[in-house]
C-alpha cells in the first residue's frame, strides 16, 4: 500500500515539474505543430495559377521544410480582395498573398515602371527580370517596408478582347469602355482614344455581360478562368501591350516569428526559383483558352506590320514620361528602365 502511494506520488510530482516546464517554456509545447501558414489567392479554384502555380509552390515548401510548415490556399478572394491583398497582409488577415502594385499605384510608383509597354516577350522573361530588378535596387526594396516579398511574377502580355467589334486598327478603339488595370495600360488605352474603367478581373464578366464594358484587356490565360472569354468575340492576337506584375508577399512580424531555418526554406522555393515556376505557369496558360475561344467561332486579328509600328510609336512616349515624372521625384528612373531593358534581353536569350 505504501509502495502504491508512493508511486502515485512520484507521478503527480512529474505531472507537476512537467506542466511546469511547459507553462515556462510554452514552445516546447507546440515544438511539434506544423506552421500555418493562410495563403490570399485571387484566382479561382480550378484556375490554372492556382493549381500549377501557387498549389505546386505550396507542395514545394512544405516538402522543402520537412513538413514542419503547412500552406491553406484561399482561392477566389475567399480570405481577401484582390484590390485589399497588400494591406490585408499587412494587418495580418493573410500570412501571405498575392497582389498586383497596379491596384496601389501611387504606394509603388518604381514597380509599377514594370508595366511598362512592350517591354517583355512573356511571362518567363518578365518574372525572372522582375526578382532581379527588386535585389538590384534599394528603392523598390523601399516600396515593401512593410512586407517580407517572396517573389514577383508576370502575366504574358496583354491583347486586347472585345464584345461587338474586332480592332484592326487604334482608331477601332476610340469611344470604347475598356476595362484597366492600373495606370500604365490607361494611359495606353487613352493614348488609343478608349475610355479605361478601373475594375478587378473579378468583376470584370459583369461588367462585359451587362454592356458596361465593350471591352477588357488581358492575357489569354485568365480569360476562361473568369468567364470573360465568354462574352468576348474579338481579340488582338500580336499587340503585346504590357505585361502586368504580381508581388507576393509575407506579412513582416510572420515572417520576424520564423526561425531562420524555416525562413530559409521558404526563400529556398521563392525568389527567383518561384519566379519561373510561375512564369514558365502562367506562359503554358494561354494555348487552352485560345484554343476554347477558338472553338466557339471567335474571331483573332493580327495587326499588319505598318499597323503595330502606329502603336508602337504612339506608346513609346509613356515610358518617356514615366522617367521624366519619377526622376523628378530623385527617383533613378532611368537606371530602372534601362535596367529592365537589359535583363529583358538577357532572359530571352
């Protein structure tokens, strides 16, 4: 009997010390959890971004981590706006998300120079020159003061679709309510005699479907994913008028929280690794909604040579202006610029 009290004395005595550690020492009490990690994703479920893009990059993390952090997507603004993304990361509604410098123009005037017309052949080139452009220079570093970026990506360049009318010529867009994205392709779509309407992807089939919009600019890739590429019937398949930046970024206390291991895994399937990933996604994305688009009888124009020399010239002045306004500001604008030029040449080798 006294053995027995004795024994139970021992176990509560080593209950006790133990609690006591973990009440001191509350990390060894979670050693074992994984990291949860909330992913703010703008695309849809099924989209191809999300499934070859983020989904791939969320599978090479956790594989890269030993399984010690966990990612949940949140497709289809489910946790966040698309236009929200950046500040909702911030405050830390979302560990990480996706968002577009376009939306914010004025909050990221150097990687907006991104955007920047007919820089870049594809999305594979832009993405890898974009991760270089960002170590590069300490003043777009500047614009994420507030957020950890884990990579940059681009679209392929964006055509023009339209509802009632094939364009074949800029003065086909005069008077047209076309659908922007930030305040390069704006000025584009002015500089042509369009009426840019500032909305998100998202909302942009209401818009088409309802006749608020004649038309949306894009690449092929989202089109299907968004349905809008069931309400257009034209679309310019050589005007390569700019190709849009994606930043995706960590909230900054998260990413503090880390220990450096898990920070290194992360960074080890970001950056320029992520960069290409994506890029090399969102190029493959374009052949299956041409393909859609084509087989519902869709009509595709190519702009004659003399034509996109038009386009080409006309736009040329944005970029003019674009170094002019922010080198005002001490910016070094040209440097960026000329520095986007050569990495777009040196990835399209």
């Amino acid at each position: 009997m006294e053995r027995k009290k004795l024994l139970i004395s021992s176990l509560v005595v080593c209950l006790t010390l133990f609690l006591g550690v973990l009440f001191l020492n509350p990390a060894l009490a979670t050693a074992k959890e994984a990291i949860k990690l909330k992913v703010a994703v703008s695309y849809p479920a099924r989209h191809p971004m999300t499934v070859n893009g983020f989904g791939v990059w969320a599978k090479k993390l956790e594989e890269r981590t030993g399984g010690q952090v966990k990612v949940t997507l949140f497709p289809g603004e489910t946790l966040s706006k698309t236009n929200e993304n950046y500040d909702a990361t911030v405050s830390g509604v979302c560990d990480i998300a996706m968002f577009l410098p376009a939306y914010s123009a004025g909050r990221f005037p150097l990687s907006n120079a991104m955007n920047l017309p007919m820089l870049f052949p594809n999305s594979t080139v832009a993405s890898q020159a974009a991760w270089d452009l960002y170590q590069k220079f300490e003043e777009i570093k500047a614009e994420y003061r507030d957020t950890k970026p884990l990579f940059f990506y681009f679209t392929p360049p964006y055509e023009i679709h339209t509802v009632k009318k094939a364009i074949n010529t800029m003065e086909d867009l005069k008077g047209l309510q076309i659908r922007s994205t930030g305040p390069i392709d704006a000025k584009i779509l002015e500089t042509f005699g369009a009426s840019p309407v500032a909305i998100s992807m998202p909302e942009a089939y209401l818009g088409l479907e309802r006749g608020v919009l004649d038309g949306l600019v894009s690449p092929y890739g989202p089109m299907r994913g968004f349905k809008t590429a069931d309400v257009t019937r034209f679309h310019t398949s050589n005007a390569n008028l700019f190709s849009n930046v994606f930043g995706v970024v960590m909230n900054l206390n998260k990413w503090k929280s880390l220990p450096p291991e898990i920070q290194e895994g992360i960074m080890a399937v970001s950056g320029s690794e992520a960069a290409r990933l994506f890029g090399n996604a969102f190029d493959r994305t374009s052949q299956p909604d041409i393909k859609y688009m084509k087989d519902k009888g869709d009509t595709f124009t190519t702009l004659s040579p003399e034509e996109k020399k038009r386009w080409t010239v006309a736009i040329r002045g944005i970029s003019d202006n674009w170094v002019k306004e922010i080198g005002a500001k001490g910016m070094p604008s040209g440097e960026i610029l000329s520095e986007m030029i050569k990495l777009s040449t040196k990835y399209s080798k």
